[in-house]
C-alpha cells in the first residue's frame, strides 16, 4: 500500500468499480473475466428484476456490509470518548509520541509511537482493526496541514502491546513532505495520529493470499499474514506467499527464498524501462555473513511461528530479478493441486509503488474526490487466474 497525501478535512471512501457500477461502503474483489461478465450481466438486468446476485458475488457483499458495519459502529463508538481521550480515533487525530527510531536500511527506518497513556483503551482498538484485516493510520504534517497513511507493522513483544505502541515502516522519500517531516524529528516528538481505517478486510473464509508486494508495501503483507495465520486452528491452516520486491538489497538484506525463483526479463516497475535478463537465476540464499534487516527477521519470525504456512520470495532489481508471471503461477498451481475443487477462498493483494501496482494489476484510477479500484489489468489479468479474487491496495 503506497501511502497518499490528503488534506486535512478530506473525505475518505472505500470505493471500487465492480461490472460497471460504483459500490461505496462495501469493499468489492476482482475476480476471473468470466466471472466479472457474469457481474456486469446480473448489474444490467437487476434494474429491472429482482433476482439476487451469483452465490459467490453474494458472499464476498456479506462479509463486506458485515465488515463496514462492525468498523462503523466501533468508529461511533470512539467518537463519542471526547476530545481529552488518548484513544486512537478515526474522527480525530490524537497525538502519539515517537519513542524509537531504527534503522532498516539506508532509505527506510521503523518508527515507534507510544500514546499518551496505556490504560488499555487502546487494545480493544488495535484488536478490532487487526481482526478485520488490513488497515492504516495517518499522519498528520502540522505545517502544511496535509496527512498520509502508512501501515502499522504486527506486534513482535509483549512489551509492546503492554504499552500500546504501534511501529511503522517509513521510507525518507526527499519528494515526501510528511516522509521528510517524520524523519526529521527527535525522540519522544509528538505526532498527531488518526485511524484506524480498514483499507481492505480479509473475508472469514480466506484460505490462501498470494500477497505481491513492492518497497514499504510489506508492511500490509506482514499485516496480512498476521491476520490470517492467527485464525490458525486443529481443522484449518491456512497459508500465505509473499513475493517481495526491491531496487535494491538494503531492505531485503539476508532474506532467502523460500523456493527457487528464475527472473524472468521484463520491464522494470521501479524505472519503466526494459531490463536486461539476467545471466544466472536469483541467489535462494545470501552471504553467511550478511546481517539480516529488521524487516526480514520479522518475516522469518512469523514464519517460525507458523510453519509450512508462510513462504517468502524475495526480487532484487540491481541484481537483475524481477516478479514475473511464472512466480505468481508457482504458487497458484500449488494451490490448485492441493485443492483440486474449485475454492471461493483465495485471495491476491497486492501493494507498493504507483508504478508496480500499474504492472501487476493495473492503476487505481480517481473519480470525484474518490479513490476506486479501477479495472483488473497487468500481467494478473494476462495469466486470467480462476477463483482468485484481486484486491489493490
């Protein structure tokens, strides 16, 4: 998920664009082509009918309206705690204060924010939005009057959630009026907050996500993987793939693939030029002596907590390898060969870049102040994947 830039006072709304229609409130997946003609016939003749929409298009509605009205009703809820409340909100922004700065690489750094005062009220917050799926909080930048969201990254202490923290991963982007504000500022700084907002909600039923992801945009992968693998159960394990993407080694430094990745030549997402194929394919394993990031011992945490449950690949652009088609086939088709009949719980996020969205599944478009989906494009719409929903974040 690249964070945006909104004023202030800007309305936000979760919009998407299904078979022709504008759906507000309910968050809606792409799915196969014959499954969205399928959509776009229903929409034209529910004018004048009464008929309900397909089973499956019936479904993704209900877990979406239930979905909304549970973060709804939280949201009334909070409103209501006044304005001296040190309770994150999505009504107001409240301040928090930065209490740590580390290092992930040379360009990106997790920052720590503490509220106020733990007394607890911010856990059933935190649960609530962690439960529902993915989310985001944003920032504000007091001089400019402008916010932008990012991502909170999964508690990894129980220190942490002791103190109601919540971690970030921020790039210092020089172009990036609140990135530049952020990194600027010293220990125990406060920061005016507001959130949660749920950005997409990961139905009940999920089984599998192949999450696709470029630069900062694994913080909602490691979101995603929090979420789902806690529903873990004696009857149900469900898994998640990461595909992760870089320009370059410092944020992925000491990652190792989970399986054997070929890059496959292609045009670059970060440079939107052609880049040259590459002579050998990507190293599955990284120098002895590389110190590993942040980021990636967070993913090989979660990996050792839920084994065989989580895989992670990871795509260096100076080094020549590039997320092609064969390694989102990979793991679909494994998928397909371990359940064989068809599965209505699968699911493709996919975030990062403005560019790197574009190449894999095709631009959010805006319309009317609005943010929507826009249509299913990229080289996701080429391999026409059956019985996998889309989502861009």
């Amino acid at each position: 998920m690249k964070p945006r830039i909104f004023s202030q006072g800007f309305s936000r709304y979760n919009v998407s664009s299904i078979g022709g229609r504008l759906l507000t409130r309910s968050p809606q997946f792409h799915t196969s082509s014959s499954s969205s003609a399928s959509a776009s016939s229903a929409s034209a003749s529910s004018a004048s009918s009464s008929s309900s929409p397909p089973p499956r298009s019936r479904r993704w509605v209900q877990v979406a309206l239930v979905t909304t009205a549970a973060a709804g009703i939280g949201a009334y809820i909070r409103s209501e705690q006044g304005s001296g409340s040190s309770t994150l909100s999505p009504t107001r922004f409240t301040p928090y204060y930065l209490v740590s700065r580390e290092p992930v690489s040379s360009s990106g750094s997790i920052f720590t924010l503490q509220p106020p005062k733990a007394d607890g009220s911010n856990r059933a917050v935190y649960e609530e939005a962690w439960t529902t799926g993915i989310w985001s909080v944003m920032f504000k930048q007091p001089q400019l009057q402008i916010g932008r969201d990012y991502t909170p990254l999964p508690s990894t202490s129980p220190e942490e959630e002791e103190d109601e923290c919540l971690r970030f991963f921020i790039r210092r982007d020089p172009h990036g009026e609140v990135s530049r504000y952020l990194h600027n500022l010293d220990m125990g700084a406060p920061i005016e907050v507001r959130g949660p907002r749920v950005e997409c909600g990961i139905p009940p039923n999920t089984q599998h996500i192949l999450f696709v992801a470029g630069g900062t945009g694994i913080a909602p992968a490691l979101q995603a993987a929090h979420t789902l693998l806690r529903r873990t159960d004696q009857t149900r394990k469900p898994r998640i793939h990461i595909l992760w993407a870089n320009r370059n080694r410092d944020d992925c430094s000491g990652g190792i693939n989970d399986t054997v990745v070929v890059p496959a030549p292609q045009r670059s997402w970060f440079f939107g030029r052609s880049t040259p194929p590459a002579a050998s394919p990507a190293p599955v394993a990284s120098p002895l002596n590389q110190t590993r990031s942040l980021i990636v011992r967070e993913l090989e945490a979660l990996r050792a907590q839920y084994p065989g449950q989580m895989t992670v690949d990871y795509f260096v652009d100076e080094e020549g390898s590039a997320i092609g088609k064969q390694a989102i086939l990979d793991f679909t088709k494994s998928v397909g060969l371990s359940s064989p009949k068809p599965s209505q719980d699968n699911l493709i996020l996919v975030s990062g870049p403005e560019g790197f969205i574009s190449y894999m599944a095709g631009p959010k478009l805006w319309a009317e102040g609005m943010e929507l989906q826009g249509p299913l494009r990229g080289i996701i719409k080429e391999l026409d994947l059956k019985d996998w929903a889309v989502w861009k974040l």
